[in-house]
C-alpha cells in the first residue's frame, strides 16, 4: 500500500520544504500534477518543477499529465527526472504508442480514466501499462468530493489483472480521506494520492497515520 501526497495542495512558495514533510512522515510517492488549461481548465507546473523537486528528495516522483497529446512531453518529464509518467486515455489518439515511448524512454508508464471513461477504452494498452489510476473526481482541482460510483472500475481492473496475469498497480485520486482511502482499498487500489486532506491540515503527519489507519 503506498501513500501519493499530491503537491498540489502545498504551499508553492514552500514546495521544496513541503515535500520533505510528506516525505518525513514515511510516504512512498509523491504525486506531481500537470495541467494545461486546455485538458482541464487550470494551469499548474511543468516538467521544470518535476526537475527542481528531483534533488530534493528520493521519494517516488508519480507525475499526472493533464495535458492534450501528452506524447509530445514524454522526453522532458524522463529527463527531469520523474520516475511514473501516468496519461489520460481521453488526452491522446495514440495511448498505445505513448505508453510505449513512456517505457522507452525508461520510466514507468501510467494510464489514467475519467470518471465518464469505461474500463474498456484501456483493455487494449493494459500489457503496456504498470499503473492504472482511477479519476475518483473529475480531473482539474483538488479538494473535491469523492465520486464513489468510481470504485467499481477499480474492482473490475483489478479483476481483469488477476484474469490476465498482469502486474500493475491500481491508483485512485480525487477526495481520498481517512473515510474514503478504505472502500478504495476494498475496491482493490493499492496506491493512494491525497492532497487537500493531507496538506490543508495543521498537522499532515496526524493526517497520514489516519490514512494508514484506514487501510488496517
Ligand atoms: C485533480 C488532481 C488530484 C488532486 C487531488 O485533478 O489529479 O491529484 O490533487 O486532490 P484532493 O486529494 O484534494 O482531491
Ligand atoms: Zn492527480
């Protein structure tokens, strides 16, 4: 079970500092999300910042491009260093050529459904893929309301590793909470991105234990 604080809830003028909290308090990930104004309405970072953070920290960088035809940055994010590159199957027409160049390039490759996206627009790319993350809440902004009509995709992506034999990891992210972060486990997710519930808190390490403590 792995831990993914988004920064998008930290404070930007303190990124680097708010990184090494999250990462003092013993997460795995770190989940970095790019958006292009165009994918979704908001604007956030670039594969600069992915690059900055990068010393920084040994934690796992999980970047999640919002972005239209994400192949066309494939090259910059493995060059500033993320280590899980995850795209949207409704961002490009090309999903199968794009996972294979994110392997290629020598980083993880993620593929990522909204929540109006079937389970099957991705059955075809699922060998090519080592994370399936699950949109629990329409992608754009943080701090929304959990969209529970979500966990049966992750229950029926898990079902289909177990079918196939495959080895991905399935995320959720979106209005994860010490709440939520139990039916997602249920559902079968195994990596969790929570970002309001962790760093809008006076304290994220109390924030985290609870999350630890919904996964028990
Ligand atoms: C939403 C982003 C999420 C966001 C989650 O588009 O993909 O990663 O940071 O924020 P919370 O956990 O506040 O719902
Ligand atoms: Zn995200």
């Amino acid at each position: 079970m792995k831990l993914s604080p988004s920064i998008l809830s930290a404070d930007f003028a303190n990124l680097a500092r708010d990184v090494k909290m999250v990462e003092e308090c013993g997460v795995e990930y770190l989940h970095i999300d790019i958006m292009d104004g165009q994918f979704v309405p908001n604007i956030t970072m670039g594969d600069n910042v992915v690059k900055a953070l990068r010393p920084i920290t040994k934690l796992t960088l999980d970047v999640h491009l919002m972005v239209v035809n994400p192949e066309r940055f494939i090259e910059d994010y493995a060059n500033a260093g993320a280590d899980i590159l995850t795209i949207h199957q409704e961002a490009t027409p090309h999903l199968h050529g794009a996972l294979q160049k994110i392997r290629n390039a020598g980083m993880k490759a993620g593929v990522v459904i909204n929540p109006a996206t079937p389970v099957s627009s991705i059955q075809h790319v699922l060998h090519l893929t080592d994370q399936v993350l699950i949109m629990t809440v329409n992608p754009g902004f943080g701090g929304q309301t959990f969209l529970s009509e979500c966990l049966e995709k992750v229950t029926e992506v898990a079902k289909i590793r177990e079918e196939k034999g495959y080895s991905f990891d399935i995320e959720v992210d979106g209005g994860v909470d010490d709440k939520t972060i139990s039916a997602c486990k249920k559902a079968g997710a195994n990596v969790f991105v929570a970002g309001s519930y962790i760093y809008n808190a006076k304290s994220p390490q109390e924030r985290i234990n609870a999350l630890r403590e919904g996964l028990r």
